[in-house]
C-alpha cells in the first residue's frame, strides 16, 4: 500500500491534539453577527472536539491512525 495524502482543506480547518483529539471551530461566526446574541457568539468562537463517525474519516483525511 502506498502512503496516505494529506487532504490539506481539512488539515487546515482542524488539529490534532497530542492526546488524540480533533479539535475544530464552528460555523456561522464570519459575518452578519449583530442579529446574533452576545451567548451565541462566544460559543461560536470557541473550538469544540470533533466526535462520533466524523472522528474516523478526519483521521483517514490526515493520514493519521
């Protein structure tokens, strides 16, 4: 088997954690924020880990293991 490409989009909008973890942002946080509540926008500025079936194909797309 040949090595696995880095998939760079997602390389560039997730990170590894040194334990493991994906880490990644939230959507909706680039513009029209004034409608949005001052509790709604701190929790899109803050970085979530990525869970469930989604933790696997990331992974795969990183060329982790």
């Amino acid at each position: 088997m040949p090595k696995l490409k880095t998939h760079k989009g997602t390389a560039k909008r997730v990170k590894l954690t040194s334990n493991g973890k994906i880490t990644r942002r939230h959507a909706f946080g680039g513009h029209l924020l004034a409608k949005k509540s001052k509790s709604r926008k701190r929790a899109i500025n803050a970085v979530t880990i990525v869970t469930g079936g989604m933790k696997k194909n990331i992974k795969t797309a990183l060329g982790a293991k």
